[in-house]
C-alpha cells in the first residue's frame, strides 16, 4: 500500500515542482491526466484495508493531481474583446502522409485567417499551390524543417524564426497594429538522442508581451499541459484556446491506432487579451496528429 501512495506521491511532487528528471519523464508526466484518474483509487483501497495515514497521504495526492487537471475541462471567462476575429488553424502532415489535397479541403471547411503547417516538404507546398490554396490563403513564410505559416491577410517577417517555427506579423483589416503569429514545432522527444533538442526547442518559444503587441502561437509544441516548459510559457501571459472552453483533455496525438493513450501537444496560445469564440480538433487521414482549430476574437 505504501509504495503505490509513495509512486503517486513522487508523481505529484516532480508535476507540482517541474523539476526535470531525465528523458523518460519527459515522455512519462505527459499521461498525468491518466494517472490522475488512478491516483483516486489509491486512498479508496488504502481505507478498505484500514491503513488510515497511507489513505491521508494517498487523498492529498490525488487531490493535487486532479486539482492540476480539472481547469482543463472547466473552461475560464472570456476577457471584454471587440476588434476582429482571427480564425487560426494547425495541421502536422507526418512528414507528408496527409495529402495536400485533404489539406485544402479542411481549409475550405474551416476558412481560417492563418494556417500553420508543420512537416510540409517543398514538393507538397507546389502542389497546394497548383490546387488552389493561394486563392484562399495568398500570403506565406516557409521555415526550416518543413513548417510554413500561409495567411489570409498581408504578413512579413520580423526577423529570424526561433528554432523550427515561423513567426510573422500579420495586418489583419480593422485592427490598429500587427498581429504577431508563430507557427511553432519544437523538437520530438521521441528517443534519448532527442533530449536536448527537445529542452532547447522549448526554451525558443516565444513568451507572451502582456502589455505590448498582440501574440498568437499555433502549432505542434510537443509539449502538454503537464511539461513544466509549456506551464512557463503559459504564464508568461497565454491562454490556451482548448483549456478556456473545457476542452484541455481533447487529445491531439496519438491519433492512429496505438498501444499508448491520447495526449494534447498541439495548441493554439492567444496573449490573454484575446478572447475565444470557438475551439475543435479534426481528424488528418495520414497523419498521427489532429489538427486542431481556434476562433479568436481579439481586443
């Protein structure tokens, strides 16, 4: 019994902390939702079999872990927004197995204002331009690792891109200033050799400017709710467009068949004067990804 309480214990402490723990818990507190859920049981044996200081220490972990996961699902109050609404879009290709053709087709259903794309090779981008996605979205920035940030509205670049995303301001019609969009893809922790890549990644993540321009990041982060990483970009001054509409537990990856449970990597992050009308995932025959998809409207 104790060591079940002193495992999820040792979960909580290393969550609440943010401590770094090496590669595999990198990998491991991204199903803190899951172990959350089972931690509950713990207390509830422990009282079963009468062990009373085990059930008190087992209620007070399980009561932290839950408490870190239940603002995912309860959504927050909109802030006081009047300006123009953004409509922002993510889609992870797996390294091109999702066609451009389908691509296109979730364009024209969702009408987005700014798509970022992430493992988007050259040869797939000439044939999202040969079926027509320029008509749609005529405005574009490629980045480094297959990611391109394509808009609705004017963009430039304003300066060098932060690790493998794409930054752009973009003039959207009806607001005073640009809007500064990134579409992010931060290193895959998906073996050792990719540890310090991963952390790195994560560190060029843009943080918010509270009292400057307006800042959106849409894109394949790789990182949870759970990565102390993302927590510090979140409170830098972001909202999750997910977790602000009770949608923070909506898995993103993996979203084909796998031994593993679904987790949230992909995100879109509005600066916190923004306001969210609207948050959905879709389905990307091919890839291991679901896109996922943000109305905004902002101040």
């Amino acid at each position: 019994m104790w060591g079940s309480v002193v495992l999820f214990a040792g979960w909580a402490v290393g969550w609440v902390v943010g401590w770094d723990l090496g590669f595999r818990w990198v990998q491991l507190v991204s199903f803190t939702p899951y172990v959350a859920g089972v931690s509950v049981g713990v207390p509830v044996v422990a009282l079963v079999l009468r062990r009373w200081k085990a059930a008190a220490v087992g209620l007070v972990t399980a009561l932290v872990l839950v408490a870190g996961v239940v603002p995912r699902v309860v959504g927050d109050g909109e802030p006081v927004a009047g300006g123009p609404e953004v409509r922002a879009l993510s889609v992870n290709t797996l390294h091109g197995r999702t066609r451009p053709g389908r691509i296109l087709e979730l364009v024209r259903e969702l009408r987005p204002d700014v798509l970022s794309v992430q493992e988007l090779w050259t040869e797939d981008r000439a044939e999202l331009d040969r079926l027509g996605l320029q008509e749609v979205l005529p405005h574009r920035l490629d980045g480094t690792n297959g990611t391109s940030l394509f808009s609705r509205y004017p963009v430039v670049s304003p300066g060098p891109s932060p690790g493998g995303s794409v930054r752009g301001e973009v003039t959207v019609p009806g607001f005073a200033e640009p809007v500064e969009v990134v579409a992010v893809h931060t290193c895959a922790p998906v073996h050792p050799g990719k540890a310090e890549c991963w952390r790195a990644s994560q560190a060029t993540v843009p943080a918010a400017t509270p009292d400057g321009r307006i800042r959106i990041l849409v894109g394949d982060f790789n990182a949870t709710f759970d990565h102390a990483t993302f927590r510090r970009v979140l409170d830098t001054g972001y909202r999750s467009a997910s977790a602000a509409l009770g949608d923070g537990l909506e898995a993103t990856w993996h979203a084909r068949a796998h031994p593993l449970p679904g987790i949230v990597i992909d995100h879109v992050l509005a600066d916190r004067r923004v306001a969210v009308l609207g948050y959905a995932t879709r389905a990307l025959p091919g890839s291991d990804h679901r896109a996922v998809y943000a109305r905004l409207r902002l101040p």
